[in-house]
C-alpha cells in the first residue's frame, strides 16, 4: 500500500518518499472548469508565518501576476498592508505549466528542493496555484503577519531560473 503525505506533512516529519500522483503534470490537476484549488478545502484555514487563507468576498483588491516562459513573474514585486485580503490573480501568458506558491524564502527553498527530488508529488495548498499555459490562477489571502515573503514557481529548474517575486506586508 502506497502512503500519500502532503509537502508540509513530509517536511514536518523529515520523511522521504515517493509519490504516485502527479500533481505538477496535467494528470494530477482538475478538469478545467471544477472549483478552484483554494475552494476545495473543508478544514479550517491554517495559519502561516505569512498569513492564512482568506475568503473571496472579503478580497480588498485584486493583483494581476502574469508568469511567463522566460521564468519570470511580472509584477515581481508587491506590497500589501498587513490585515489585507488580497486575490491574486496568477496568469500563465507562457507555453508550459508554471505554479505560484507563497510562502517565506526559507520555507520555498526547502519545497523547491523536495520538488527535484519528487518533481511528481501531490500537494494542493490554498497558498498555490497551478496554471496551464493559457490560464489564469487564484490565491484569495489574508496577509495578517508583516515581513517580507515571497511567491515562486516550485516547477524543477523553474525556481532555480529565478522565477521568484517579492511580498511585502507593511504595518
């Protein structure tokens, strides 16, 4: 019997292993028109160094990121005010599946190198988003800790390109 953890459940635990599913491939995604990741969660939202999942109709405004084949975000950089409900709107203006992923520089790192060594592992976060090329993603979060963090496409080789941008959560 294959065992299936999360990313976060395996960085906690320290474990290796290998995963069947192939959550970064067009197999492990849902069929276009289903919910959007982030609504697919019934916990409750987990709190995060860099803020918590949010609720679209408490969005306070809306940020447009396009990620492109040249492994860059555009805007690469944002800032929001801390208690801020943000909707991030990723859009793949590219040929090949990209992904936004928030989290601190420290917390990504380690998730880009566990992706080299399991490019297939399933995870679904309602701080990421995978989008096909053509498409747009979303991420509906509240930023309720101020610091810097970051957003990142954790694909094999697109981390290591330089496809990361910066948040900034002002007090």
């Amino acid at each position: 019997m294959t065992k299936t953890l999360s990313f976060t459940a395996a960085l906690l635990t320290g474990l290796s292993f290998a995963l069947p599913a192939a959550a970064h491939g067009p197999a492990g995604h849902a069929p276009k028109g289903a919910m959007p990741h982030h609504t697919q969660h019934h916990a409750a939202p987990e709190q995060k160094a860099w803020g918590i999942a949010g609720q679209a109709k408490n969005a306070q405004r809306t940020i447009e990121i396009r990620m492109t084949d040249d492994m860059r975000f555009a805007p690469h950089a944002i800032e929001v005010k801390l208690g801020e409900t943000v909707r991030l709107v990723a859009v793949n203006a590219g040929q090949v599946l990209h992904e936004i992923v928030i989290g601190t520089p420290e917390e990504l790192k380690a998730h880009a190198e566990m992706m080299k060594k399991h490019p297939n592992m399933e995870h679904d976060e309602p701080y990421m988003a995978h989008v096909d090329p053509g498409q747009r993603g979303e991420i509906v979060w509240t930023f309720n800790r101020p610091g810097k963090f970051e957003f990142a496409c954790l694909i094999p080789g697109h981390f290591e390109a330089g496809m990361v941008g910066h948040i900034t959560v002002r007090p």
